[in-house]
C-alpha cells in the first residue's frame, strides 16, 4: 500500500487552511503559495502549503504569535 500523498485541490486548501478560495488565489498569484496548475485547476500538496504557511509566506503574522512576542515569550 502506498503513502503517498494525494494531491488537493483549491477548495480542499482553503478548508485546510480556514480561508475562503478567493485568499488561495490571491496567495497563488501575489505571494507564491505553491500551487500546480493541471488545466484550468490548481492542485497542491499540503505539505508544502503547510511548509509555506510556517516559513510566512502569507506575509501575516497571527495574533496569538504577535502576543507572544509582545510579551517576550515564545
């Protein structure tokens, strides 16, 4: 049995993510969210959109992280 991983579609990373599909397709084109294209569609593995979510390719540091470091703490 194989382990690879499946191949998602847009939809799919937005629920993964808690956005709606038009932030995954802003991201695409603005800010290199890793994305194949397969005809009209893309596809990702969310492993590199997690990948690409902790190395902030969103640009957008969350609330909690903001928090912290405003406290000192990590």
């Amino acid at each position: 049995m194989s382990t690879e991983e499946r191949w998602g579609g847009v939809e799919d990373v937005a629920a993964h993510l808690g956005v709606n599909k038009e932030s995954i397709y802003r991201w695409i084109e603005k800010k290199g969210l890793p994305a194949h294209r397969v005809g009209r569609l893309f596809r990702f593995k969310l492993s590199a959109v997690d990948g690409w979510v902790r190395a902030g390719g969103t640009g957008d540091t969350p609330a909690t992280e903001k928090r912290l470091d405003e406290d000192g703490e990590k």
